[in-house]
C-alpha cells in the first residue's frame, strides 16, 4: 500500500507547452443533468481549473440557457438522444465525465456509456446509481463512489476486489480514501472534514477528467486528483462549499510546479 503524496505523480502533473495550443491540453466532456444542473458545472469547473485545454457540457433539451448563462467558460450543446454517438465520435474529446446531477434515468447512462468513442471516463453518483453492466467499463475508467453508492455497487467487499471485479480504478471517497486498480493501492488522508458537504464530488470528479484529458495515467490522475482536491479542502477549511474548491485549484498547481 502506497501512501498518496505528490512524489507519487507529482512529476507526471500535465505541463502546458510553450507552443502549444488548447487542443494540446484535452477536451474534457461532462454531461449534464435536466434539474441538478449545478453538479455538472462544478464537473466542468474543476476540469478546466486543473488544465484540460476545453470543457463542453452537453446539456438535455431546453436546458442550454440555464447552462450558457452561469458557465461562460465553457461549450454548452444541447443533446438530442439522436445525435448521442456523433457528440462523442471526435477524437479530440478525450475524457467523458457522466453522473454528477444526471438524474435517475439508468437507460441513459447506460445509453452514454454505449455509445463514447475513445473517451476516458470518470463515473460518479447517478452513474455509479445506475450502472447496469460492468462490461461497459474499460481498464483506464474511474469510479468515484462514497461509501453509499460503493455498497449499492458492489456489496461487502474491498475496493481492491472491486477494482478487480470492474476492471478498472476505484476511488472509495472518505476520511481515507483508497485508490487502487486491483494491483497496487494508495491510500489518502490528505482532506479536510468540511469536504463533507454537497457538490464537492462532483468537483473531484471534474479535477480527474481534467487530469485524464491532458493524458496522464488512469491511477495517477485520480491520486493527483484526490490530494489536489483534499489540498483545496485545507486550505479554504470552515465555510467551505463546493464552488469554492475550484478557484483554489490555481495556487496549488503553482506549488506544486
């Protein structure tokens, strides 16, 4: 077991190129929720704080306005169920955040899941809620349960054995987090208690899209992710609420540069 600090991954932290261009730094792909439209802006928040060169949030029909109007940095398109595969067909859309605030609908996440291209995924709440068919995941996919929804998942047994029963990476959120894809394991106890309020994982789940998006390793990015995030839970500490952990996000890169 490895516990999580940044000489881990700190070295594999995505580094922007001097010539590079957005394109260079990923295409991060969060779909939105009808009524919990908040959750997947902080998705989309966090990925683009923690580096990801684009966001789109595709929204469902008749929601793009409550989208455009509070999230300016991003690409809004509203989904119709028909054009689902084609959204998800371009190759520089590489990371698919689905679950947060998608509401109680499992035939379309599974419908999501079906239907993504190359994309790495962080699944997380409605998507975990609702995920009918583990074959749907790939080895380089994420799960973000709490406790909760890691029981409804997968029962009485370890998140080591359930990363191994999924085949892909496990974060079990709590007061130490495990992080593991079935082999090896990090532990991390690196947060704060006020990261126990509403919307702040959907943030984490944002922050390891983002981190997928810019190409760096599956178990890597959800560690630096975890500690990014639980370092931004410090460092605001008391009257933390989730919108906050995002404009944290900034000053801790440069730390850790």
């Amino acid at each position: 077991m490895y516990t999580n600090v940044p000489g881990m991954w700190k070295n594999q932290l995505p580094r922007p190129k001097p010539d590079g261009h957005k394109y260079d730094r990923g295409h991060c792909v969060v779909i939105g929720g009808a009524k919990m439209t908040g959750a997947a802006r902080l998705a989309a928040e966090g990925a683009a704080r923690v580096g990801a060169g684009l966001t789109t949030i595709i929204a469902p029909e008749g929601t793009g306005t409550i989208y455009r109007e509070t999230s300016p940095a991003h690409i809004i398109i509203e989904d119709a169920l028909a054009d689902r595969c084609s959204q998800l067909q371009d190759p520089r859309r590489n990371a698919l955040v689905l679950g947060p605030g998608f509401g109680n609908d499992a035939a379309g996440i599974n419908g999501w899941l079906s239907a993504r291209g190359i994309q790495r995924l962080v699944l997380d709440a409605d998507g975990l809620n609702h995920l009918s068919d583990f074959t749907l995941l790939r080895r380089d996919d994420v799960l973000t349960p709490h406790a909760g929804e890691f029981q409804k998942l997968f029962g009485d047994i370890s998140a080591q054995e359930a990363a191994l029963k999924a085949k892909c990476i496990v974060v079990l959120k709590g007061a130490k987090t495990i992080i593991t894809d079935g082999k090896d394991i990090v532990e991390s106890a690196h947060a704060s208690p006020y990261l126990a309020s509403a919307g702040t994982g959907d943030v984490l789940a944002g922050i390891i899209g983002g981190l997928l998006a810019q190409g760096m390793g599956s178990l890597l990015a959800a560690s630096a992710g975890v500690w990014i995030h639980g370092e931004a839970g410090m460092r605001i500490g008391a009257g933390l609420v989730a919108s906050d952990l995002p404009d944290a996000i900034p000053d801790i890169l440069k730390s850790l540069a």
